[in-house]
C-alpha cells in the first residue's frame, strides 16, 4: 500500500525512505475501530516510583516512559525496520523524538506528540499499538510544529511556528483547512480549546495571546483592558473544566491566569531559585481538582500549586533516569488524571497519574 497523504502509519511490517522531498511507505495493515487502553495497561511494571515518597502518602506516580515507537507498535522478531536514516546519518530501528515539545491527548490511548526539529506531529495510539506521523497539511509540508490541541469532536489543531500557520485535522489524519490568522500570527506556539470550541494561541514573537472562534475565524485577543502589564514571550497555555486560561509568560517568569471571559485574575510565580520560583517556565496544566502544574526546564521539574497559589509539591530533577527530565518543555494532563511530559533533550515523553484523594463517606 502507497500512502502520500500527509499522514504516515506502520504496524507489523513496513519500510519508510525519503526520496525527492516525499516520504513514501509500503505497509501490512488492517482495518480497525478505535480501542480503549484498559486501565492496568497504562502501568509498566517496571516503575515503581512516587512522590512525595515514603512515608508521606503519595500523590504522583510514574506509570510508563516511551522512548519511540517500538515501545508501543506491534513488531515481529526479525523484521527490518529502517527509517529515517536521512536524520542522523545511521539507519534507526524506529522514529525516535528528537525534540519533543507540546502533547495533546484523548485519555484513552491516543497520544500527539508535536516535534518540531523533524517537521513531524507523531501520533501514538497504545490501545491499537499504532504509530503514525502527521507532516503535511495540504501542499505545504509542516516547518515547525510546536503546539498541539484536540477539540470535542477529535479534531487536531497544530501550530507551525516557522511557517506562523495553523493547521486543522480531522482524527484520521485529513487536512481540513489552515486558519486565517489576518497576517497577525508571527511565532505561534501553544494552543488550548475552551469548551465552547474557542481556540487560544500564544504567539512568543508577537507576544499576544490569539483567541479563534469555534468556527475558526480570528476573533481577537485575550487579554482585556484590565490587563496592565504586557506578556514577553508567551509561549504554553492551558485552559481548566471552567474555562479559566493559564498562559506561561515564559520571559516574565510567571504565569497568567484570567478568567473564562479574559478578564485578568493573577499570577503565579515569579524569577527565583527556590521552590514556587522558576528559571524557565515551560508547559503549564490543570488536574480535575484543579491543580496547577508548571514545568520548569532549568530546573528539570515541575511544581504543582492549588488555586490559592500555594506550592503542593514538586516533581523530577535534572537528570536521564525515569523521574529525571533534561530541559523539559510540554505538559498536558488528560481527563484521567494522567500527566504526559515532553522530557526534550532526553528525546522521550514520560507518564505519571496523578492520585486523588480519597473522599471519606
């Protein structure tokens, strides 16, 4: 089977080879519906770790790391499978990440990873045991895609900051249209959807924050006359169950909370080098209890706050081990509590569950 599409799938067997500026794939495929991971497969057993630790009770545990994709696609002993090798100079087993950065998920197995450095958005479906790539939008092939987002309807939203384009496709992977952002969108990077299907879009050159309607049209921008101050380099943003937005002012060392109507409500956090500071905010998410997480490249970590802004914990250090993260960018918790994190230069993402409390009747 021939695919040139924009969107790239292997299982079982396949081979992949870039000739004259395609990707070209032959592939054994079968037709499939939509799996759910079930619960107890989330968990490598292999990982065991939690904090805070013992004996405080626990709060985050890791469940898995995946590396590429032969953690997750089915393979058969003894088959080649070489690609790539255009990348680095040395055929790979599998697509690896190269520099990882916003996540986007459906709670249930599938998982979009945005790498920029290749011009790729990977695709990993753990309940299928299915990887594919997203790296083209139409005619235009992706230059650099760093956000990633899902609407309701499962609609995948990317944002390309080389190109300063936005791209929209359906959840098989067509290309449905790129938004019009009016010439305005400059280095777009991260993305999040509100429940009414509006779109929110930092922009780190601009330093705005883009809101599109539900219909895709640009609409204006988020902050509000009551917004004084001025975003530097806006770079991740996540949106909570009512709709409050958190956008990380990256070059401000602090981030942006504003109501669901825009209207500016606080900051969290300021430039420092203890904890509830950071040296470089990154990826910012909600738990459903509302929790703040904020990942911190420098420090390798991310802190979580409740909404009064108090420091509950934090997780990770620099380091290779699982646990450990180098220079870290993206974060997106699905609505199973799980907690993906784009661990970059350690070229891999790592899943944690965060542990509600238990509710005493």
């Amino acid at each position: 089977m021939l695919e040139l599409f924009g969107i790239i799938t292997f299982r079982a067997r396949i081979a992949l080879a870039w000739f004259c500026g395609l990707f070209v794939l032959f592939s054994i495929m079968s037709g499939c519906t939509a799996a759910r991971l079930d619960e107890a497969a989330w968990q490598d057993q292999r990982y065991a770790a939690v904090w805070p630790h013992a004996p405080e009770t626990p709060r985050i545990r890791l469940l898995r790391v995946i590396e590429n994709a032969k953690d997750v696609a089915d393979s058969d002993a003894g088959v080649v499978k070489k690609m790539f090798d255009y990348i680095s100079g040395s055929s790979e087993e599998y697509v690896g990440f190269f520099t990882p950065q916003c996540i986007a998920a459906d709670g249930d197995g599938l998982i979009y990873i945005a790498d920029p450095s290749v011009g790729i958005v990977h695709k990993y479906n753990l309940a299928d045991k299915e990887v594919q790539y997203i790296f083209q939008a139409g005619e235009k092939r992706l230059g650099s895609p760093v956000g990633v987002a899902l609407d309701k309807d499962g609609n995948l939203y990317v944002t390309d900051a080389q190109n300063a384009l936005i791209f929209k496709f359906s959840s098989d992977g067509t290309f449905l249209r790129e938004l019009d952002g009016k010439g305005k969108l400059q280095r777009p990077a991260g993305i999040a959807v509100k429940s009414n299907g509006d779109k929110l879009v930092a922009d780190a050159l601009a330093n705005k924050v883009f809101v599109f309607d539900k219909e895709d049209t640009l609409k204006g921008e988020l902050p509000g006359a009551d917004f004084t101050e001025s975003f530097n380099r806006p770079t991740y943003l996540a949106v909570d169950r009512l709709d409050n937005v958190y956008v990380t002012d990256t070059m401000n060392f602090t981030v942006r909370v504003f109501d669901s109507g825009g209207r500016y409500v606080r900051s969290q956090g300021q430039i420092g080098d203890v904890p509830g500071a950071f040296a470089r905010p990154k990826g910012v998410a909600l738990d459903s209890d509302a929790n703040l997480y904020v990942l911190d490249s420098i420090f390798g970590n991310f802190q979580i706050f409740d909404q009064k802004g108090r420091l509950l914990l934090y997780v990770g250090q620099e380091g290779t081990l699982p646990g450990e993260f180098m220079l870290p960018s993206g974060i997106f918790i699905d609505k199973n509590d799980r907690i993906y994190v784009s661990d970059t230069f350690n070229h891999r993402i790592q899943i944690y569950q965060y542990l509600k409390e238990k509710v005493q009747k």
